[in-house]
C-alpha cells in the first residue's frame, strides 16, 4: 500500500482546516455499512504512528475475512495504539430528519472524538461527493466534541493511507460481529446473507420474515428500496391469495 498521493495536504485551507506545515497524520477513519438494507452501519478510526501498524494492513475489500480479524485484533491488543468505533443503528438511519452523508459524518467524529488529541492530523474517508466539505464537517465535529484537531478527507482514502485502511478493518470486523448476531437471532427465518441488497441470501431472508410476519424485521432498514420492494411484494401476493 502506497503512503498516499499528494493531495493538497501542506496546502493551508482556511475553510477545510488543511495543516498548513503539512504535519504528518495521526488518526484515520472510515465506515463499514454505509449501503446495506440490515444493520447498523459501523465507524472507526484508529490513532497510531503508521510505523507500528501490521504489515498486513490494506483496504479492509481487499483482504479475506480471517485476515482482517486477525489485524484488528492486534490493533485492538497493542500498546501504542487507540481504536475508536461508533455504531449507527437502523432506526437512527430510518430517521427521516436525518440523511447518510450527515450519519456518516456523526459516525466519524463520534469514533475519533474517542481516540484524538489536540494538534492531531486525522485522515478521513470521504463520505461526501465534495470530500473538503466532508472534512470540514468532521474538523467541526470533532471541535465540538472538545478536540483541536485538523482533518484531511479524500476518497479512496482506504487503499492510500495504511492508517485509514486499519480502520476500515476494524469497521468491517466490528460490522460483520454484528451482522453475524444478527443471524442468529433471526436463525428461525434462515440465512440473512451479508445484509447488502444485492445479496440475493438478504433479499430471500426479508421475502420470508415479511411473509412469517407481515413486517420488516427491526433489524431491516425500512427507508431503503429494498425494504419497500419487499413489503410492496407481498401486499400484491396477498391481494392475489385473496
């Protein structure tokens, strides 16, 4: 994994709160379960000198599942490192006050208000189109949170900045634990897949709950399409029976 490009970071930005000297991050952060129709979605963000982060880290897509425990499991357990994580659930996502991008931002500032110091540089994966409008809505977060910091968003910021990239793992296992609760809890309505509504498994899982039950289970996003299609589905099958 490269260090990252150049993008602007010895650049001083009055709005976006870029460090002017260009000071070496401390802190990255990124989601996992920003998209899926199940479940919360998960932000971390870990502080650390990248210098003492496994080898083995990279974008959390990029490595397979026993590997990305693995990782997070040492970043958790070393001396010289902070992880913090925040969790969105599914009725603070259905919240119609509110929209993903300003989630997404909350999740963050939320994860590395636990973890920052002041003078930290913290590099975000942007969850906004505009990735200096991101960042400065972090920075903001996070000041109001009581923490000084300065914020650098890129996307793709996962697969260029190794400690952006450990917090995409520790996001993902964090996301994947609850997914796999999740599955058992529902046990008694089969498989729920990975909670993505691609996933074919999921879109089965909501077909049989909404059929057993009549209703979308809680742990269903019930804003998403996905969610709608499902229930519009079965009121159609039901009009038919009748």
């Amino acid at each position: 994994m490269t260090a990252g490009a150049d993008s602007g970071r010895g650049e001083p930005d009055r709005d976006g709160g870029v460090r002017a000297d260009g000071g070496e991050p401390r802190i990255g952060s990124d989601e996992a379960g920003k998209g899926p129709v199940l479940g919360p979605m998960v932000a971390a963000a870990v502080r650390a000198d990248a210098a003492v982060l496994p080898d083995a880290v990279d974008d959390s897509k990029r490595l397979p599942a026993a590997r990305r425990e693995s990782i997070a499991a040492a970043l958790r357990d070393h001396e010289d490192v902070a992880v913090g994580v925040a969790v969105v659930p599914t009725d603070r996502i259905d919240d119609p006050e509110t929209d993903m991008n300003s989630l997404t931002v909350a999740a963050q500032v939320e994860a590395i208000a636990g973890v920052a110091r002041d003078g930290d540089v913290a590099v975000v994966d942007a969850g906004d189109v505009d990735a200096a409008r991101f960042g400065r809505r972090v920075r903001s977060g996070v000041r109001a949170e009581g923490r000084s910091i300065d914020v650098v968003a890129e996307h793709g910021a996962d697969a260029a900045y190794p400690l952006v990239a450990a917090a995409s793992v520790v996001a993902k296992v964090e996301r994947d634990a609850r997914i796999e609760s999740l599955a058992a809890e529902y046990d008694a309505h089969g498989p729920i897949g990975s909670g993505y509504p691609s996933d074919p498994e999921t879109r089965a899982f909501l077909r049989r709950y909404v059929g057993d039950t009549g209703d979308l289970p809680e742990c269903a996003r019930a804003s998403w399409a996905t969610a709608d299609d499902v229930l519009a589905a079965a009121e159609q099958s039901s009009l038919a029976e009748f």
